[in-house]
C-alpha cells in the first residue's frame, strides 16, 4: 500500500501479506499414520469434505488422485462427477502401504468446479521392516489378581539383520504387564527373515480399561536408520 503525504520521506510504503484458504474443506487437515510394516497396508483413516462455497460443487473425473505410497480404500465416497449442494459432504478412505523403509510424504488431492481446485491433504507415514504381531495385543476382560499371558512375534522382513539394543514397557499402566523378553530383547538380532517370540504377562490391579506400550528400540543396522524405527505396539486390557 501507497501512502503518499507532505512529509520528507513521502511516498511511504507499507507491505500487505495473506493467505487465502478454500472453502471446500478437509477434516482433518492433515494425515500422520502410525508406523507401518513395509508392504502391508494400515487401516483406513477418515477423511470429510465438506462444501462450504455456497454453491454447488461438481467433481471432477477424475475427483481423486493420490501420491506416494498411499492408497484410496473401499468406503470412499468423493467419486467422478458427484454434485454436493450446499454444506454437502463426502468421504475419502485412505490407507498408508510402504513399499519402503523410512520416512515418506505424500497428498490425496480432490479436482472439482471451485475455483480453488485442486483441493490437498497432506499424508505422511513411516514404513519399517519390522512386523509385530497381534498389533495391538489385547488380553480382554480379566479379574482383579489373576495373571494372563500372551505370546507377541517379531518378524524381520527387511533385507539386513536388525540389532536390537533395550526393550520395556511403558505407560500410565505399565506396572500391571510384564514381559520376559530379556534384555536385549530377542537376544540382540534378528536376521532377515528371522522370528523372535516372548512372553507378556497381565495381571489387572485395578477395575477398568487399561493400557501400556511394549517398546522394542533398535540402535544398528545395515540399513538407514530411519528404515528401523523404535517399534512400539500398543498392551491393551
């Protein structure tokens, strides 16, 4: 902006910055997926569009498109040359698949008649060679005192052997699981393809929902760090 007067230093400038947003709108804004084994798929996350531009909205065909290594999942509603009236809505299913370890980006992005088209959430997510199962591990309904227990299996299925350096439990409950996996857990390695199995016990001191996280931490390996993420995997009781 111009501001021109009848002081010595006339004209002055002063500088006028923004931020337009569309009102075509995403909840939420943006996706982060937990961390997810390389080549299977993570559970699909909800995603709303709401048309918000007080007109109709007519999609685009295609309305869909997505990059990285995510996918659009059954369930998904945003489909070609859907019309939303006004405050409309519809639903996008996405699902993280890595096809690699580390850390990656992408976008689902939606093509319709607004003027602010294309229209982008942002999604990332962590892939890792490391598969835990069952994930999350849950032990049901038990009584006060009594001790159940269950058996979680790491699996390797990355290319390199993995180096395994501490373990343990942790969270508000953690005091009530207990696990025998040593110290390092799975005796320090497990090579490609390789298995590891240990004992987490649960004995409920309380009445009600409880919950911890079994943390397997990882210091080397032959590939990236970032392709081992610390591997934590939800108790659940």
């Amino acid at each position: 902006m111009l501001i021109s007067n009848n002081d010595p230093t006339s004209p002055q400038l002063v500088g006028l910055t923004g931020t337009g947003t569309s009102n075509v709108t995403f909840a939420p804004a943006s996706v982060s997926f937990a961390v997810q084994t390389v080549g299977i798929a993570s559970s699909s996350t909800r995603i709303l569009l709401t048309n918000k531009t007080g007109a109709a909205l007519t999609l685009s065909t295609p309305a869909v498109s997505i990059s990285g290594q995510f996918l659009t999942s059954t369930g998904t509603t945003c489909t070609n040359s859907k019309v939303l009236a006004v405050n409309g809505t519809c639903l996008l299913y996405v699902e993280f698949k890595p096809t690699a370890g580390g850390y990656v980006t992408g976008t689902v992005s939606v093509t319709d008649s607004d003027v602010t088209s294309p229209q982008t959430v942002a999604l990332a997510g962590t892939g890792t060679y490391i598969k835990f199962s069952p994930s999350p591990m849950n032990f049901g309904i038990v009584a006060v005192g009594t001790q159940v227990s269950g058996a979680p299996l790491i699996t390797n299925v990355g290319p390199t052997t993995v180096t395994v350096t501490a373990g343990g439990i942790t969270g508000a409950n953690s005091k009530d699981f207990v696990s025998n996996a040593g110290e390092p857990p799975c005796g320090g390695t497990i090579p490609p393809g390789g298995t590891c199995t240990f004992t987490v016990s649960f004995t409920p001191s309380l009445v009600g929902s409880e919950s911890a996280t079994l943390l397997v931490i990882r210091l080397q390996c032959r590939q990236p760090a970032s392709a081992f993420p610390d591997w934590p995997r939800a108790l659940k009781a």
